[in-house]
C-alpha cells in the first residue's frame, strides 16, 4: 500500500474547526481560571504543592492577571482571525502551564507529600495551548504561490502570497 492510502486525510474545513475550537476552549479556560485564581486568594493556595509557585512576587494574584492576558490575546486572535495574537496569547498560556508543571515537580521533590497529578495535568495544558499555537503559527508561515493555501476562514479560492521574510537585526 501507498502511504497517503493508509492515512487519514482530514477535511481543511474540520482540521480548523477544531484548532479554533480548541484554541478557544483554552482561551476561555485560562479568562475564568485566571479570575477564579484573583478571587479566591492566597488561602487557596496553601498546600505544599504551591509552596515553590507561592515564591513569585504577587502570588498568586500574578498568576491570575498573566493566565487572564493570555487567555484574552487568544480569544481576541481567534475570533478576529488575527491568528498571530493568537498564537502569542497560546503561548503565553502553554508558558504558564509549563511553570506549575515545574513547580508542582519541584515542590513533589522536596516534600513527597505534593500532588504529582498536578504536574501532570499542568504539563497536558501545557501541551494542548503549544499544539494550538503551532497550529495558528503555521497559519501564518509562508506557502508556496503556486498551490494556493485554505485561509484560517477556509477560502482557497485566492492564491497564496508569500511573505518575505524580515530582515534580521543585529
């Protein structure tokens, strides 16, 4: 058998589908965690688990405002098509997520008595916000003219353009 007879080939239409909705998904999760997180207060967070993440200056109200921009650039990315927002405000999501996952690991290191499943579904999020980033990143990388190229609403009826590439600075 061929390659391209085994694989699945997924519909454009669907395939950005389900990157916006995922990408929205987690840009929705991070505005109401990130208020949620500015409301509740250091008493929340008083386990051993977040004793090394309780280490950044203005915790954990920091946490709330950083989580609540991020998921904000997204939404408005995703919504507006402006796909680079969006992947800047995944990113910074994904960044977040990487951050508890690091904590959680080393507050389970010095004390045993951390949650280890924590640092596990911090490192997922962290995962799902890079994925949808990279999905909205190759959104935007450059294509060849020839093929034309889906737009993120779908059109292929235009010809892609090619960017040029900008000049690094020293």
């Amino acid at each position: 058998m061929k390659r391209d007879e085994t694989e699945l080939v997924i519909d454009p239409r669907i395939a950005q589908w389900t990157v916006q909705t995922l990408a929205r998904l987690l840009a929705t999760y991070a505005v109401c965690n990130g208020a949620h997180i500015i409301i509740s207060g250091r008493t929340r967070f008083t386990g051993p688990s977040y004793e090394t993440a309780m280490l950044v200056p203005g915790a954990p109200a920091s946490w709330g405002v950083v989580l609540i921009i991020a998921g904000l650039l997204a939404l408005f990315g995703s919504l507006t098509l402006r796909p680079r927002i969006a992947c800047v405000g995944l990113w910074i999501g994904g960044l977040w997520s990487m951050f508890f996952t690091i904590t959680f690991f080393a507050s389970y290191l010095s004390h045993r008595a951390g949650n280890p499943t924590g640092m596990w579904v911090y490192g997922l999020l962290c995962c799902l916000y890079y994925i949808a980033s990279a999905a909205y990143r190759m959104a935007v990388a450059p294509v060849k003219a020839v093929t034309g190229s889906p737009d993120l609403d779908g059109d292929t009826t235009r010809p892609a353009t090619p960017r040029t590439p900008r000049p690094h600075s020293a």
